[in-house]
C-alpha cells in the first residue's frame, strides 16, 4: 500500500503508526512526521484500506480523514470492527465509527487539567469489570495514562494515573532507585497490556525506565466501599472506581464536596461528570500506577510488548541499541539482545502469536531482524 496521490499540499507523509480491525479486513495507517519537532506543522492524514476487496488499488485508499494535527497512535477497537481510535500530536484523543453514515468521527477529548497535553504516544484497548466491557488506555508524555470510556463519548478519563519521574536503571556498576507512589510526571512513551490479566500493563518511559504497572495499583478502598458508605446520594461504580484511590486525608472532603455540588444540580446520583465538576486536585485523583521497576535502559523505550503465550514475559526495545527480555516478577532481564549493527536505535518489538520464542525487532535503519530464541539469543535468525 502506498500513499494516497490525493495528498493535501504540505500534509506530513510519514507513517506513524498501523492498526488492524478486529476481523482483519480492514488497516487503518495514520500519516504524520517522525520528526517529533514537525508535528506541529501541516496537515497529517489518517487512511484505512479495505485489502479483501477483489478491486483493491494500493495508491487508492477506501477512507481519507484529513487532520489538523498529526496522528501519533492509532488503535483498532478488539472486537468492533468499524471502532477505531486515534491519538494526536496535541494530546487529543479520536474516535470513528468507520461504518457510520456522514460524519464518522463519533466524540472526541476536550481539552482541561485532566486530559493529555502532549503528544500521545500510543493507545491500547483493554477490558475493565469496573466499567463494563472494553475501554482506551492512552499514554503521553506529559507523564499521564488515562482510561475513557466510549459511554461518555471521552468527556472526562474515568481513570488516569502519573507516571513515576525516577527510574531504576543499570549502566555499569550506578543503579538508580525508582519512586513508585506519589507525584509523577515521567514522559510516557508505550504501553503493553498483559495478553492474561487485562487490568495488568508494562510502561515504557523516555528516561529509560520500565514499569509493571496495574489499573488497580495502590487502592486505598474498593468500589464496593464507596458505594456503600454513608452519604447523601449514592455513586455510580465508574465514579466510585474513579476515587478508590485518593488518599485516606483528602476522600472524605472529596466525597462530601461532590455529593453536595450533585445535590445542589439535582442529580439523582454521583458521576464521572460529578466528580470533575467540582475541579479535585489532579495530584490527588492522579496517582501512580506502578507496582513494580524494572532494570531500565540508557536510552528512551519506545515499544514494549508482552507475550501472547505466556503471562509473565515482555520485551522493551531503546534507542540505546538493546531488547530486553524479562520476567514479570524479576528485575533484571531474562536476556539482552544487540541487534547488529551493535548500537542502533530501536523503536519497536512484537512477539510472535503462534510461537511463543519468535522476537521481531525494528531499527532506525529499517532493518527488521527476527529472533529465534530457541534456537540463539546471540544472533537474529533473520534480517
């Protein structure tokens, strides 16, 4: 497939980011610069293609969406297959309904203290019991991971999280201890959800660090609790799950405050939108999602991913030339893999589905080197 001929003058023609539709008939490629310094200029494009189609043209896509911002991320819906997101330069977040009639984009972010203000990096899909069915992680580097919910059209996150500003990385003999609880502001660049614990995630920092992380990480009180304490309205389970984790000195004036702001709008009920009206600190709404930190890299971790076919193994792939290998419950790495030649930066690694030791890797070169970890962990065994 290439690119459109029907370019908009001055549109930034880089590939950014691919996603497929979850009966894999459809790719959604979203153009843009890998220049993160041209993001801001000119028009960027997003562009599907229907490749089952007897009469498919490569140089013809089936769907253009021409944007103001480029797309940094693109994600399809898992089981949906006309849903699909985007993330953008400016920290917006996109949704389509690629079968809808007219306008296809259904809702997208509004800008406040809450959402993402800086580029966003990449979008994930995962199931939350909390919220009833699927919901879209993104990260950013402002340091924010956030959770919407298509329900509310992604008017407010029904959860987000700072991401820890330390890191423990192992160059030579100097380790640096990471801070897990607490104010973040790490510059988030991937994330990695677990193919067996949906509501367990790896995140790969610009620092170098690599963090296991969880949506349930550091909960002062269940949802169950906040539904069931004493108060003058009950809470919906998101806007309950949305405060389980505001520490023990500031929930109950939080609590009080919403439920008295509700009260005084003649809501029947606690909200999302209930809560966020009433502007709570976002350090104290915001906390950390980590449990865990790993070894990092000397250089920024642009791709994590966790296997398919076993639960406690990922991968995390630096521009300071190396793939990690490891175990969730280890910090050091299983393995450290050099992709030749030795120091290349490298953005992106994807396990195999079908075999659980098969490493693909991805290098600033535009090399692709395929490992067979069975077979050697000294050498690809193609590229």
């Amino acid at each position: 497939l290439a690119l459109p001929k029907t370019v908009p003058e001055g549109a930034l023609a880089s590939c950014t980011s691919v996603s497929w539709n979850a009966s894999s008939s459809i790719v959604a490629v979203a153009y843009g610069a890998l220049d993160r310094r041209a993001w801001a200029d000119g028009e960027s494009m997003l562009c599907t293609w229907s490749v089952t189609r007897r009469q498919l043209d490569p140089t013809k896509a089936d769907g253009v969406v021409t944007l103001q911002h480029s797309l940094a991320s693109v994600a399809f819906h898992p089981e949906d297959p006309s849903v699909l997101a985007g993330g953008s330069f400016s920290g917006e977040i996109l949704l389509w309904r690629l079968s809808a009639e007219g306008d296809r984009l259904q809702c997208k972010t509004l800008m406040s203290e809450y959402s993402h203000h800086e580029p966003v990096q990449q979008l994930a899909w995962t199931r939350s019991q909390a919220h009833g069915g699927y919901v879209l992680c993104s990260v950013s580097a402002d340091g924010k991971v956030l959770v919407w919910t298509p329900a509310n059209h992604l008017r407010d996150p029904a959860l987000g999280y700072r991401l820890p500003t330390a890191h423990r990385a192992v160059v030579g003999e100097a380790t640096a201890a990471a801070t897990l609880v607490g104010g973040g502001g790490g510059r988030g660049a991937t994330l990695s959800f677990s193919a067996e614990d949906p509501t367990t995630f790896v995140v790969g920092l610009e620092s170098g660090g690599i963090y296991k992380c969880a949506l349930g990480a550091n909960a002062e009180r269940s949802v169950d609790a906040v539904q069931g304490a004493l108060g003058e309205l009950p809470w919906s389970a998101d806007a309950a799950a949305l405060v389980a984790r505001v520490p023990s000195t500031a929930f109950h004036a939080l609590k009080r405050r919403v439920e008295r702001e509700a009260l005084l709008g003649n809501e029947k009920e606690v909200t999302l939108r209930s809560v966020f009206a009433t502007q709570p600190d976002v350090d104290e709404l915001f906390l950390s999602p980590a449990l865990f930190s790993f070894d990092g890299h000397a250089g920024p971790v642009y791709s994590v991913a966790c296997s398919p076919l076993h639960r406690n193994i990922f991968a995390s792939a630096s521009t300071d030339g190396t793939v990690r290998v490891f175990h969730m419950l280890q910090a050091a790495p299983l393995l450290v893999l050099e992709a030749p030649p030795r120091g290349t930066p490298l953005f992106a690694c994807a396990w195999s589905s079908a075999r659980p030791a098969v490493l693909a890797v991805g290098s600033s070169d535009g090399n692709l080197h395929v490992y067979d970890l069975q077979r050697s962990v000294s050498r690809p065994a193609a590229s």
